[in-house]
C-alpha cells in the first residue's frame, strides 16, 4: 500500500473514532493522528501563522503535542516558532533543545514524554505557511524520519484541508470550519487577552503578549490557560502587574 493510500485510511479510521466524521472543526486533530500512525513519531501537531510574531495552532495527535506546542508558545521559543520565522525545516535532538532554547526545553522534559522534535514548514496556497511538527521520545529516532515521507503526509494534510475548504460550506468572514478547531479557539482567548491587557494597561500587543507569558512561567502555566482565566474573570488585570512585560 502506498504512503498516500495508508494515510487516507488512517485519517478515515480517525474519523470514525471522534464518533462525527462530518465534524470538521476536528479534521486537523484526525490528520495528526494520522500522521502519527504512518510515520515513526510519538506526536504531531499542525499549526498555521497567525499575524507578524503570531501562531494558531490547529490540531495534534494527544494532549502531550498539544501541551509540547503550549509550552513553546509560552515559552516564546522553540523549534516550530523558528521554523514559522525562518521557513526552514528544523531537526533538533534532546541537547540541541537544551542548547538552543533552555528555557522551553526545561519544561518540555518535565512535563512530557518528548525528547526530540522536527518542525517542517508546510506552504499552503489557502492558509500560508503551516508547519507541521513531529515530536519523539527517543531522540535516536529524529535522524532516522525518512524527511521525503515526512514532508509527503505534510502536504496530504495541507491538501486536505483544501479539500475541505473546496467542498464544503462556509462563513468567508469566518472561513472554514477547521479554522476553529479547539485548539484555535483556545489560542483565540490569547489575543482576546492580550487586547484587554494593551487597554487597561496601556500596552502595545507585544508587551502585553509579554506579560501573559511572564505570568504563565511564573505560575508554571501556560499562556493559553492564563488567557482563559484572564477573558473568563477567574484573573484580574491587577494580578498581572506583578509579572512586567520583558
């Protein structure tokens, strides 16, 4: 069976595991589990630029690539951040981790089972750049990723969502379903956040971005589940005084 025929299954099989195939605010959560069960990766998650500085991530394979992407964007630092920046593939082992950016890389060891990572950037003529990450537990096995077969389930899961862009229905103010994703929705509140804190405070955005994320590594949080606490009530602007922007 070619590559191409084994990741469409595997998205159809993780299609029927989220119990509505027709939902596609999960499609890209079904194409990273896909990406995993056809290539030698522990983790994958999938994330498209969101302004200048600016990241959404879209869907990943489990909560522990959802929690490796969160601490890179609170950390502020990381291998899909400079893949995002440089437009170039990235391939970095537990000591290139700890080399290149300590302070995600600190967390990224405690609180998840990786110890490897590659970032492919992925050019999609609907959504710009996206970068495709894959996360391993063994750093033994990130020079051993085929990158031809990495970089082939990448633009699968591009064309996808094309696809499904194509063929489907939808708001053009809000745009395609899977733009919206849960786990885009939960960076949205960032910038919700952010867009609160640059008010009350008289901030500019980076600033304010720059505070959330002292607070988050403060609290040994994340950005994410701060902004929620911060747009939700459950966190005063006040608090945050105490964390300045860097």
């Amino acid at each position: 069976m070619t590559l191409a025929a084994r990741f469409t299954a595997a998205v159809a099989a993780a299609a029927a595991e989220d119990g509505d195939p027709d939902d596609l605010h999960l499609l890209p959560e079904r194409l990273s589990r896909a990406a995993v069960r056809v290539l030698p990766a522990d983790g994958a998650g999938l994330s498209v630029r969101a302004g200048p500085g600016g990241r959404t991530p879209l869907g990943g394979s489990s909560a522990e690539a959802g929690m490796a992407e969160r601490l890179q964007f609170t950390a502020g630092e990381g291998p899909c951040l400079q893949a995002h920046v440089d437009g170039q593939p990235v391939f970095v082992v537990a000591d290139d981790l700890r080399r290149r950016w300590p302070v995600y890389s600190k967390r990224l060891f405690a609180e998840t089972p990786y110890r490897g990572a590659v970032a492919l950037p992925l050019r999609s003529a609907l959504a710009g750049l996206c970068v495709l990450d894959l996360y391993f537990s063994d750093p033994a096995d990130v020079p051993r990723l085929d990158v031809f077969d990495a970089l082939a389930v990448g633009e699968l899961m591009t064309s996808a969502l094309s696809d499904a862009v194509i063929w489907t229905t939808w708001n053009e103010s809000q745009g395609p379903d899977w733009l919206h994703s849960p786990a885009a929705a939960r960076r949205a509140a960032v910038w919700q956040a952010v867009g609160e804190l640059s008010m009350a405070l008289d901030l500019d955005a980076p600033q304010a971005l720059a505070m959330l994320r002292a607070h988050a590594t403060a609290a040994a949080s994340s950005v994410d589940d701060v902004a929620h606490a911060l747009v939700t009530g459950q966190l005063q602007v006040t608090a945050l005084r105490g964390a300045p922007p860097s």
